[in-house]
C-alpha cells in the first residue's frame, strides 16, 4: 500500500493538469516527488524553499487572486511555525485554501520534536472557519482531498504513515459512520485510530463511530449514536493531543448527562527517539493501552 503523502503527490500532480486555477506551494518538502508536476506546470508548482511564513503568504497571495492553492510541508512547519500566516492571510483576509500537511505527530521520531506536532489540530481550533480533515487511508486522503479542491473554503488535510488496514465507504460527507453498534457506551475512533479502537473494544458491548472529518464536528451523530438514554459515556480517540474534541463533544451532549474521556497524544515531551510504534505505546494509544484505559472508564 502506497502512503498517504505518496497518494498525495499522485493525485495533486493529476489534478493540476485538469483544474487550471490549481496551484501548489512547497517548502522544500516533497519538492522531489512534485518535480515532473513543476516542469509541467513552472507558473503553477512554486518552492520557496525553507521559508515557511512565505509559503503561507504565497498560498494566501494566490487566494486572493482566484487560484486554489495547496499549500504542503511537514505540520510542525505548516501550522505551528508559521500560525500568525494562517491566521491573517488566510483567515483575515477571508480567502480560501488547502494546507496538507505529512509527519502526523510523530511519524519521523528521529527528527526529533521540531519535526512533531502533536498539537495541530488543537491549534487550528482557535481559528474560525476550518474544516478539519483527519484520513485514516490513503484512498480517504484522496476522496478527501478530491473533495477540497472543488470547494473556495480553508480546509486541513492531516496526513500520516500511520494508516488502516482498509479504507472505509461514505468518506468526504463530515459524517461520523457507525462501524460497531453497542449499548454500554461510545467509542469515537480519529482517521489512523481505527483499527486500534476495534482491537481494543473486540468483545465490549460499545458503539465505534469512525470519523475522517473532525472539524465541523458532527454532534448529530454523536447524539444519535449514544441514544435516548439517561447518560452517556463517550471516549474520543484521537491521533493528535489528547482531549482536542472533548470540548465539541460536551456542547454536542450539553441536554444530557455525559462524561467524555478524551485519549490522544499526551502533553510531556518523549525524549527518546523510538520509531513511530513506540510512541504509540508510549501514549497508550496502542490496542492493549486504549483497552485498558476504556474499559476503566466504563466501568467507573
């Protein structure tokens, strides 16, 4: 199975040829993989190197001329780094566009934390007007991707090397899809989190909802997913800082008694390299952590 970065360059370098108003902005990352789509397209195809403000600003000049720009790099560097950009020329200047992001938040631990950010999503939560996009499969970063470029808006595709086994139908709707039905509580699996949620609650008596979209956050599904009962127990898992959703799911239950526990990356720094697996674990995100750490909730 190819990455989803790898579908991304694909699928991006295919598209530049049949949307004209297309355009892509690059900070050196992936510059490779874009190299016959920038001999193709030299006025469409822009690196600028390792100037990460620029390439927001460049992405958002585009904007404001009638182009679709996508903007790309690592997310440390599209998000974090370069937020005061995102912020103004994109949000206060009210033009549309796509950042796609690649690293997750630990998928290179040998780059160390300059090169993680576990905190992305989070972050763009402070801004208005952006739809959050969290693929699980490199089919669902194309159909989600796809998706965004035939729209004017400010979209976030977060992509990962973290993946699951199989894509799921139904992608690009913004609606949570229900994979495992149950009545002793409500299992929230993010983008990559899926097949660890179902390995994890194989044999509990808990509704999964998978979700590729996070932001907006479909609270209708949520609410139809735990019922008309007197209370709820909802556990959100999520690739990114852990408890980035609680607060959406809380509004989305606020006429219902509730508890949410919100499982992600956690805030201390791990400052031991690793590979990508041991950082899971490390945030008990893995089968055997996210199992314990439900099963606990739920029967407290």
């Amino acid at each position: 199975m190819d990455t989803m970065r790898d579908r991304f360059i694909a699928i991006t370098s295919q598209l530049l040829a049949e949307e004209p108003r297309l355009a892509v902005v690059l900070a050196d990352i992936s510059a490779d993989g874009f190299a016959p789509a920038r001999r193709a397209h030299p006025d469409r195809v822009i690196n600028v190197g390792i100037r990460e403000q620029l390439l927001v600003g460049a992405g958002a000049g585009m904007a404001l001329t009638g182009m679709r720009p996508i903007v790309h790099t690592f997310a440390s560097f599209l998000v974090e780094r370069p937020f005061e950009q995102v912020k103004l020329d994109f949000g206060h200047q009210g033009v549309g566009g796509i950042l796609v992001s690649a690293g997750g938040s630990y998928d290179w631990p040998a780059g160390g934390f300059t090169h993680m950010a576990p905190g992305d999503v989070a972050l763009l939560d402070t801004l208005d007007g952006w739809t959050v996009h969290v693929p699980g499969h490199p089919d669902e970063a194309e159909a989600l991707l796809r998706g965004a470029v035939d729209g004017d808006d400010r979209v976030y595709v977060r992509l990962s090397l973290q993946a699951n086994r199989e894509a799921r139908p139904a992608v690009g709707t913004g609606d949570f899809s229900v994979v495992r039905e149950g009545r002793g509580g409500t299992v929230v699996a993010v983008g990559p989190m899926l097949d660890n949620v179902l390995a994890a609650t194989e044999g509990l008596d808990v509704s999964v909802l998978y979700a590729t979209t996070v932001r907006p956050f479909d609270s209708a599904g949520l609410r139809r997913a735990v019922g008309a009962g007197p209370g709820a127990d909802v556990v959100i898992v999520e690739p990114y800082l852990a408890g980035t959703s609680t607060a959406a799911a809380n509004q989305a239950l606020m006429e219902l008694p509730h508890r949410v526990l919100g499982l992600g990356v956690g805030r201390a720094e791990l400052r031991r390299y690793g590979q990508m697996e041991e950082h899971l674990a490390a945030h008990g995100l893995d089968a055997r952590g996210l199992r314990e750490r439900i099963t606990g909730f739920l029967r407290g």
